[in-house]
C-alpha cells in the first residue's frame, strides 16, 4: 500500500483549480515550484527555461503548456510525477488548461502596494528597498 503524502496548504500561496476529467488539480506557480521543476525536468533530458516560456508577450506553445501544468501542480499532487502530468493534458484539456496556467502565473506576479510598488519576486521574498538619495538603505 502506497503511503500517501499529506501536503500543507500555505494560505498565502495563490492557487488556480483546472478540472481534468472528473478529477480537480491545484496548481501554484512559485518561483522555487519553477526552479525545482527545471531541474528535475532537465534531469529527465526535457531543456526547459519555464519563465520564458510564461513571458505574457508570447503565446503558450503546446511543449511549454504540457510541461508548466506539471510543474505548477507538483506543490499540491507530489504523488504525480512530470510524465505522468504531461500526460493529463490531451486536446480536449489543452485551452483550459492554458486558461488556468495563465490565471495561476497572474496571482503568482507580485501586487501593486498603494502609490510607490515595492515589486516582489513571484512567489518569494519580497525586495530590498531602494534608498532614496540621501538615505541609507535599509
């Protein structure tokens, strides 16, 4: 019997839902989650660079859906390995699936705070603060 894995759920972390199926996936993208998975996809042989792959400028190709949706669910469903994830997403998944990896990467990118932003990394700390001429940074 296969020991199953409990996964704590951060309430800070932003999540997207995408159904499969009849089966519901959470996905996250971090920027450790994209880090992590790069490496383990690249031990597999597959020559990744995620967050090119998640520029909003381009379009997803169908290799960067099937590969982010592996990486993005890995936090919540560690039980599934990447081939096994890429293999969730078939033609009748591709547009939802791309629809969510978009949502999920948008709740990942940092919010505006009031007038002056204080960008942070998505998914990470946040950035040291730039000190004003004549401050000392902090």
């Amino acid at each position: 019997m296969k020991k199953t894995e409990v996964v704590e759920i951060d309430p800070t972390v932003e999540t997207t839902d995408v159904v499969i199926g009849e089966k519901v996936y959470r996905m996250c993208l971090t920027t450790r989650a994209l880090a992590a998975a790069e490496r383990e996809l690249r031990k597999l042989g597959y020559p990744v660079v995620l967050i090119h792959a998640l520029n909003p400028l381009t379009l997803l190709e169908l290799d960067s859906i099937v590969v982010i949706f592996a990486a993005s669910i890995r936090k919540f469903h560690p039980e599934i390995g990447f081939e096994e994830a890429m293999d969730l997403v078939t033609l009748p998944y591709l547009q939802t699936v791309a629809v969510a990896i978009h949502s999920a990467w948008e709740k990942a990118l940092p919010k505006p705070e009031g007038d002056k932003a204080n960008p942070t990394e998505a998914g990470g700390e946040q950035a040291a603060p730039v000190a004003e001429e004549g401050e000392k940074a902090s």
